[in-house]
C-alpha cells in the first residue's frame, strides 16, 4: 500500500510566466513558474543570433600552434 501525504500538491493549470506575460498553462507542482526566457524571445529561435569573434579567437589559435588558414 502506497504511503499517503508524501507526494506534493499538483496543480494541473499552473501558469508560465515571462516579463510579466503569462505564456502558457502546463502541470506542475508549483502554482506559478517564472521564466526568463523561452523560444518567443531566445536569439536562436528569433534570427536574431550573431556570432562574434571578438577575441580572434581562430586566429589565436592558430598563432599559438604555428598553423596557417591553409592547412
């Protein structure tokens, strides 16, 4: 027999909330969920990434190997 009153409460329509905004409903044992970001404003999803090589990275690298870019 399966011991009772040592599961947590489930709400089966707890809210997501993002930047105030709520974003959806899902089951969780919590009320409410805050997130910071989600795919509606993460840069993969929105196109808006941007790779940078700030650092010269590569050419870093291949400084320290003593290897050139047409190897």
């Amino acid at each position: 027999m399966p011991k009772s009153e040592i599961h947590p409460n489930w709400f089966p329509m707890a809210k997501i909330i993002c930047d105030g905004k709520p974003i959806c409903l899902v089951g969780s044992t919590k009320k409410e969920l805050q997130i910071d970001i989600w795919l509606g404003n993460h840069p993969f999803y929105t196109d808006s990434q941007v790779l940078v090589d700030s650092e010269g990275r590569v050419e870093k690298f291949m400084k320290k190997y003593q290897l050139s870019l047409a190897d």
